[in-house]
C-alpha cells in the first residue's frame, strides 16, 4: 500500500497560520486524522487542528513538544476513533522535506505513545515556507515511511509531490503545445495527477481522450456497460466491430486513449466495474479526482459521498434534452459542478433527490411498474446527442483545469448552466445547507456514509457480456483480433 496525505483548504488555512511565523522561528503543533482505505493506497485525511496552549510547547529558534500535549491530543484523538498528527515548519525551505536528526528523533519518541492510546500510526508532516508540505506515518517498530504527495483540496487542488516515489515526468515533444499554456512547474505537477473518468459514455470517453492528450500519466475508465449499437452515434470511436465482439466501454476507452497519449509512458487503466460496489469505491480512492459522467442517482449518491468523506474532487456533467410535443427540440441545457468542501453537493445544488438513492439501489427505477406509478420525471435523464455532448465534455475540463491551475489565481467558478436555446452561461448559486450528511462528513474517511452493496444490474450485464464474447464466433472474431494486432 502506497501513502498519502489530504486535507481541506480551510485546516490547510489554519495550520499555515500557526505553523508560518512572523518572527521567521520554527513552530510545531498537533492535529487529528481520520483513514480512507483504498485498493492500493491508504490516505490520512487531517480533519481537526489541535493548536497547542499554554505551556504545551517551547519556541526557541527551533520548537518542540511537550508530552502533556501529545497526551492531551492523543485521548482526544481516541475519543473520536482518529490518529493523531504530528506538524512542525521548515520557514526558509520549499518542496518536500526531509527530516534532521532532531525532528526524527522527537517524533519517534511518541509514535509508540500514540499507537498504544488510538489504535492508530503517528503521521509526521512537515510545512515549508512555500506551503509546500511532506509527510511520514511511523510502524510500531518506531520506523518511519514517507509518503508520495500531500493534497490540499480547495476551490484550487494543490499537491506537493514527493519526487523520489512520484518524480516529475519528462516533457517530450508532443507536449509542447501544452505546457506553454500553462508552464513546467504546473504541467510537471498535473500529469503526474491520478484521475478516475466514471462513466465512458459520450461525454466521458471524450474527456478521457482528452486527459490522455493533455499527458496525464494515470487515468483510470470505470464503466460496467457493453458497447451495443444505440451506442454508435454518440462513442466517437467505437465501431460495429466492436459490438459485435461484445467489447465493454472500457476496453473500447482504453485503446482509443493509449492511441491518443501523449506522455511517454502512459498508464490507461480499464475498470470493468460499479462504483457502487465496495471493491468499485475502493478503486477509486486511489484516485487524486474523479469525473462523474453517469446519471443514475445511486451512483452519483456514491460519488457525493467520497467528494467530502474522502477529500477527493468529483468533476459532475450532465444534460438535460428538452423537446416540444411534436418532437422538435424546445431547448437543451447542460450542468457542471465541482464537489469538494466549501462547494454545494449534488443535493444541495438540486441536481440530485436523496430519496432516489435507495429507490435506484432496490432497482426500482428498472421496474416498469413501479415508475408507471412515479412518472417520467423520476427517470434518469438519458437525452445526448454526439454535437451536443461536446459542450457538455469542454465545460468539465474547463472546470478541471479551474480546479488544478487556477488561472490568474482563480479556482472552480461554482456551478455553471449553460441554456442553449438563449446562449446563456449562468453562474448558479447554491447555499450551503446546514444539517447536510454529505457536507457534514468532510474528512470522515472509512467512517464514511455507506451507500455501496451489491450492483445486481452490473452483474447482470458482465454475465451477458462474458456469455457472448464465450461463443465460438466471437471468440474467433476476437482472437484473429488479437492476432492481426488491429482493432476495427
């Protein structure tokens, strides 16, 4: 398992303050933690500053502990089932940082201490006077391991990379184009960004093309559907060949996205598999952001849910097709949000009714007789057309370069709607709601809202899909496939 660090902006806000001194002296202070376990990485997710009283710790040039305060901190911590953090400051240092022999040492001496009262690992993290952080998490044995980046999530995603498990990719000729448009130190920092596309439709096949073109290294397709025909007019890529050798979304994704890489060593990652399910969830929380191009309510419940639990981004796009009663297009409208702390979630900004969650999670928007009863208007909006779902695709990417470059300074805008019949792009204004359980879990981690289970309709489709591709025809078409190294 690899390590990370996140944190929202707000508690990156407060620790900065504290820790960055006018007097340019070292500082130290305490914070507590809360776990997000994914397939391959696990995340500690500072969600509470402890600022230290009087008395609780000594600023001498250097600053150090006292241990009244790692106890103070550490039954606190347990009381509330965190760990607990451990932060001092390097004030005329940037990029990651290494400890001295002083800052080993101090952290060492309670990392045992913390273990035995929280059940948790001591994460150590250091800030430079950049604000750039770095981090560690420490074994029973009082030995530390260092972490590969440290994610401040704000309305600008900011994250310092640990060069030595994460380095910098080269920037090759294909990509020179695009660096000029925002510069090596950004581009070195945004390729090197995990992001999960959920959803290879229309609109997110066309932004994993993109993201690839862009020289992101890692992306990850999730999608549990198969390429049919109806699907033709709108997957700018896929053939009848690639229905007729029952291919999935993703596989489909995958080549057209390695075709189109640019980075030198791409790694296009191709999950047959449901967010909704708890190993399709845990997938994901390896992911640094995540676009959301599904429209059924479970799923998009699920990824409400990581965007604050998790402290992990989700980029939401969709449209809504309006049409007269003969059939002639009245007007089509197209929505893009961020989710992250300090933004509305998809309830709050009206683009997601809670109570469908459970009713999409029983199936029930699949039972003819069930939604004779609830009416149309209950139905996911499956409206999308190959002109329009382009509009769609560039509205989220520019919400995505908003959220990783903030250009001029300025991060996501909020939520966007754009009206096609009138031309207009209207900025949507959306209060924070009190007594929200999706907002009200920023930071929670593992103690999340759980909305996963089993996904019997994914299922049922992989089942169908590995049934066809079993026949002897398909199996053939598939091999010669395979053998001429071509795709149709």
């Amino acid at each position: 398992m690899t390590f990370s660090v996140a944190m929202p902006g707000t508690i990156d806000n407060e620790l900065s303050r504290h820790l960055l001194r006018a007097d340019g002296q070292e500082d130290v202070c305490l914070a507590t933690y809360a776990t997000s376990t994914g397939s391959t990485r696990t995340t500690a997710l500072v969600n509470a500053a402890l600022l230290p009283e009087r008395g609780e710790r000594a600023v001498h040039g250097n600053a150090s502990f006292t241990g009244d305060y790692f106890v103070r901190a550490a039954a606190q911590a347990a009381s509330r089932g965190r760990g607990v953090v451990a932060l001092h400051s390097h004030p005329g240092s940037r990029g990651w940082q290494l400890m001295s022999r002083p800052d080993h040492d101090a952290e060492r001496s309670y990392a045992h201490l913390v273990q035995q009262v929280t059940g948790k690992p001591l994460v150590g993290m250091t800030l430079a006077g950049n604000g750039d952080w770095s981090c560690r998490v420490w074994d029973a044995a009082g030995v530390p391991t260092h972490g590969e980046s440290v994610r401040v999530v704000g309305d600008h995603f900011r994250v310092t990379w640990n060069d030595q498990l994460r380095p910098a990719p080269k920037i090759n000729g294909r990509q020179d184009r695009t660096v000029s448009a925002w510069g090596e130190e950004t581009h070195a920092s945004l390729v090197r960004t995990r992001v999960l596309v959920v959803g290879v439709g229309s609109v997110g096949l066309d932004v994993g093309l993109r993201l690839a073109a862009t020289g992101l290294v890692q992306v990850g397709v999730m999608d549990f559907d198969s390429v049919e025909i109806v699907n033709l007019d709108r997957l700018v890529g896929a053939t009848a060949t690639d229905v007729r050798l029952a291919r999935s979304k993703v596989e489909v994704a995958r080549r057209l996205m390695v075709r189109a890489a640019t980075a030198t060593n791409p790694q296009i990652v191709e999950l047959d598999a449901s967010i909704c399910d708890p190993a399709g969830l845990a997938a994901a929380l390896d992911y640094d952001i995540v676009i959301s191009c599904v429209d059924r309510p479970w799923p998009r419940g699920v990824l409400n849910t990581l965007a604050y639990a998790d402290l992990i981004p989700v980029i939401d796009g969709g449209i809504g097709i309006d049409t007269f009663d003969d059939g002639t297009m009245r007007n089509a409208t197209w929505r893009t949000h961020v989710l992250l702390p300090g933004q509305p979630c998809l309830c709050c900004n009206r683009q997601l009714d809670a109570g469908e969650i459970q009713t999409d999670k029983l199936g029930l928007l699949d039972d003819p007789a069930y939604m004779s009863g609830a009416g149309p208007e209950a139905l996911p909006k499956r409206q999308n057309v190959a002109a329009l779902a382009a509009g769609v695709s560039a509205s989220i990417l520019a919400q995505f370069v908003s959220l990783t470059v903030a250009p001029s300074g300025f991060g996501v805008p909020g939520p966007l709607s754009y009206a096609l019949s009138i031309h207009t792009l209207d900025h949507l204004h959306f209060p924070m709601k009190k007594g929200c359980a999706f907002e009200a879990a920023v930071a929670a981690g593992d103690d999340r809202l759980v909305l996963t289970g089993e996904h019997a309709a994914a299922r049922h489709i992989q089942a169908g899909r590995r049934a066809q591709q079993a026949r002897p025809v398909t199996r053939l078409r598939r091999a010669l496939s395979r053998g001429a190294q071509r795709y149709y």
